[in-house]
C-alpha cells in the first residue's frame, strides 16, 4: 500500500491538473461562441456562391474555360488540404482528420494518382508526416496567432491557384472538421477545382446563366473569390469545431480527475485508519505487557 506522503503528493498533483483542465474547459466555452458564430454566418455565401459557381461549369466548356472552374483536363494529381489545429488536447480532432486524409490518399494512389499533400495545421502535418513524408510539400501555420482572417485564406488560396496554373495539381480537396455541435464534429471532403458539377441541371440554349458584361470577366474575377471562401469556411468550421473538441475533451478530463481524488482520498484515508490502528494496538499491546 502506498504511504500516506505519496497519496498527499498524488492527490495535490491530481488537483492542479483539475484546475488546468477546468480553466482550459473555460477558455474553450468561451471561444467556442464566437467562432460558432462566425463559421454559421459564412454557410450560406459559401454555398450559394458553390452552387452559382458549379452551373457555370455545366454550361461553360473548352479549351478557353478556366482552369480553376473545369479543371485542367486531368484527374493525375490530387492536391489535398488536410485543415487541424495547431494545438493537441482536443480529443480524436486532429487524428479524424489525418486518418481520413491517410485513407484518401492511399485510395488515390491505388488508383495510380499521384498525390500531394498541404496541411493547414501543425498537428495535421505532425501525424500525416509518420506515414506519407514524401507527399507533403509547404505546410500552413497558425501557431501563436489569436483569430485567423480572410486574409489567410487567401494566401492559402494564392498558392492553390499557382500550383493549378503551373500544372502541379489537376484536382485540390480540403479535408476538414464541420462543425455540427459542441460533441459533434464531421470529417468533411469538399472538392474545390474542379468546381463540382450540380446534379440534374437542366441544359438551355445559350447557356443556363446569364452574365453581364461579360463571362470571362465575371468568372476571372468570382473563381479565386470562391476558392478563398471556400478555404475560409473550412478554416472557420475547424475552429469551431476545435473549440467544441477541447470543451468536451476538458470537461471529461475534469470529471476524471474529480472521480480520482475520490478514489485517492478514499485510499488516503483507509491508510490513514489503519495506521492509528497499527499505533493503538501497539499502544495497548505495550501497556498490557507492563
């Protein structure tokens, strides 16, 4: 049985970890709400622009059609954007993403696909780089920085753009967390270039969509927008999601922490008991024998 100086130095030990976890539950809360806030308002431009983006590449086709809007012909190389935090203590969070971004590639290049990988996130990068080292290329931090801007993500989508320009990606994914509840976060693949095709689009003489003034303008000046909304998003959702993470992770670690000092205290206090015990036997034992 351990003695009564170890159980004293374990349960002040388990305390302070209580105290952490309970302050970073807090700080998690209280984030959370803004960054919530923030990943529900960009939904619905994101979608809708998503959606107006995809029936222009029903109707607009080739050679002269952007790249970023039907692709460059190919489907070779897959470009993948793995998006987690910079921070671990966030539960299976991070290692949803980085398992299904593992799964992805390996699929692709079963299918003989070669595949590059640009992870949004230190600890995507951290786990992606124990299994698939020569696919990742630059990698996207954020570590030390407060809130993430719209900024970002068109930097993000500037380096997209150039490697689809250059040839070196046919077809870019961002793997990310959408943020469904405070408990629920889930894993999501949205394909960015080629611009996903609507399904059950009715076909029309002249196109489906009017434009003015005029189409290449209009597509020249929408198409890098939409990619940097659509990386925006998923950054957003992932922060929200990551939030909502740590919160239930941190909360479940306070529990337990809770659960053992009880147990701890309880073992404290049988060793205590059996220590006076020891000592009245030895008391009484002596006095009887003078």
């Amino acid at each position: 049985m351990p003695s009564l100086k170890s159980l004293r130095v374990r349960i002040n030990s388990v305390k302070s970890t209580q105290k952490i976890t309970s302050a970073m539950k807090m700080v998690a809360a209280s984030k959370l709400r803004r960054a919530q806030t923030q990943a529900e308002a960009a939904r619905p431009y994101a979608e809708r622009m998503e959606r107006m983006l995809g029936t222009l590449a029903a109707s607009v086709s080739g050679p002269s059609a952007p790249r970023l809007l039907v692709g460059t012909g190919k489907e070779q190389t897959h470009l993948l954007l793995p998006v987690t935090a910079d921070r671990g203590l966030a539960g299976a969070f991070n290692t949803n993403i980085g398992r299904l971004t593992r799964n992805i590639a390996r699929r692709l290049e079963a299918e003989g696909k070669t595949v590059r990988i640009m992870p949004i996130g230190r600890k995507g990068r951290d786990y992606l780089k124990r299994d698939l080292a020569s696919r990742i290329g630059e990698d996207v931090s954020f570590a030390g920085r407060k809130s993430i801007g719209y900024a970002d993500a068109e930097a993000i989508a500037g380096r997209v753009i150039a490697m689809v320009e250059a040839g070196e990606a046919d077809v870019v994914t961002v793997i990310y967390n959408r943020f469904h509840s405070v408990i629920s976060q889930i894993p999501t693949e949205t394909r960015l270039v080629p611009a996903p095709v609507p399904e059950n689009v009715p076909v029309q003489a002249g196109g489906i969509v009017e434009v003015e003034p005029d189409e290449a303008d209009v597509l020249a000046k929408l198409l890098p927008q939409n990619l940097a909304v659509q990386i925006y998003r998923a950054l957003l959702e992932s922060a929200a999601g990551e939030n909502g993470a740590r919160m239930t992770a941190m909360d479940n670690a306070t529990r337990n922490a809770g659960d053992m000092i009880k147990r701890l205290t309880l073992n404290y206090n049988r060793a205590r008991q059996a220590n006076i015990t020891r000592e009245l036997i030895e008391i009484i034992s002596g006095a009887e024998a003078v």
